[in-house]
C-alpha cells in the first residue's frame, strides 16, 4: 500500500477538529494492470460509504478502550476494532485522500488461496461480530449495494466482480467445512 502525500496531515486534522470523531475511513484504489485488479477496483469503487469500508486511522484511546483489534479473528480483522468502537457510541468519518493499494500482479488463484486462508477463523469472526458478518458475509447485502448503485453501466465488469466474488465465496465456503 501506498499512502497520498496529504493522507496523514488529513487524517490528523479530522481526529483533532472533532473530538467525537473516533475513527476514520481511508478510501483504497486498487491498482494495476491485470484483470483481477480491474476487477478488485470496480468492486471496491462499489462498497464506497458500507459497512464492508473500515476505517484505518483511530484514536488511540479509544483504540486501546476497546481493546484493539481481535487478535483471534484473520478473517474480516479490519472490521473488529471499528465494530467494538461503534459500540461504544463514537463515530466514524470519511477521509477525501486515499490509499494506493498496489496489486499489479495479483492473481485469481492467490485471491482464493488468500480467502481460504483468511477463512479459517470465519466462525469466530462471525459468532463475534455477528452484525458486521450478517452483512459482509451475505451475498445478497453485496448484490443489493450493487443494484443501487452504477454497478450495471460497466456490464462486462458487473459480471466478473460476480463470478470472482463466487470464486470467493466458495473457496470460503471450502475453507469453512474443513474446520
């Protein structure tokens, strides 16, 4: 990953000009020249403002108020912290500078080894955060998101986020009933 030079500054100045602000979401673009990044960039353009988003940047107190992130949970880890926050009645915000996330040669089969290894702690994860999975981990809550928005105008590009994330959704499928 790669940060934009005004990624911190903004960040800082977010937390600090609102002490209700708890957390703050950074927008990733993903990047690269294979189709499975073009796929991953669509996909992602599509979760904008969901719960599937997760903030990056957190104040320390209430990070450590809330324990951290689970240390027991790979699968979805970046939703824990946010969750437990939330919880506790705090806010999240939205930052305009963005990620780079650099996946220039990311492949289809290192996606679905990746999500299978995640997978192993996916009943964890989904016993712990049961709101956060009962949305992230439904495909139907992905394919509701996409019919709102500007999904369909790429038609081509529609459907390969639908057959990867199928992939997806197999292989973690696989992964859970090996445990």
């Amino acid at each position: 990953m790669e940060l934009t030079p005004t990624v911190i500054q903004e960040y800082v100045e977010l937390m600090e000009g609102d002490s209700a602000v708890s957390a703050v979401v950074i927008p990733e673009i993903t990047l690269g020249n294979s189709q499975v990044a073009k796929i991953r960039r669509y996909e992602r353009l599509n979760y904008e403002n969901t719960y599937i988003e997760s903030p990056c940047f957190y104040r320390k107190d209430l990070a450590t108020q809330a324990g951290g992130f689970d240390p027991e949970v790979v699968f979805y880890e970046e939703a824990t912290l946010p969750y437990e926050i939330e919880k506790m009645g705090h806010r999240k915000v939205k930052a305009e500078s963005y990620i780079l996330h650099h996946e220039e040669d990311f492949s289809l089969t290192e996606l679905i080894r990746k999500r299978y290894f995640y997978a192993h702690t996916l009943k964890i994860y989904a016993t712990r955060y049961r709101e956060y999975a009962n949305m992230q981990l439904n495909p139907s809550y992905s394919l509701r998101l996409f019919f709102k928005r500007s999904f369909w105008k790429y038609l081509h590009m529609a459907l390969a986020v639908i057959i990867v994330k199928s992939l997806e959704y197999l292989s973690t499928f696989l992964a859970a009933l090996r445990k």
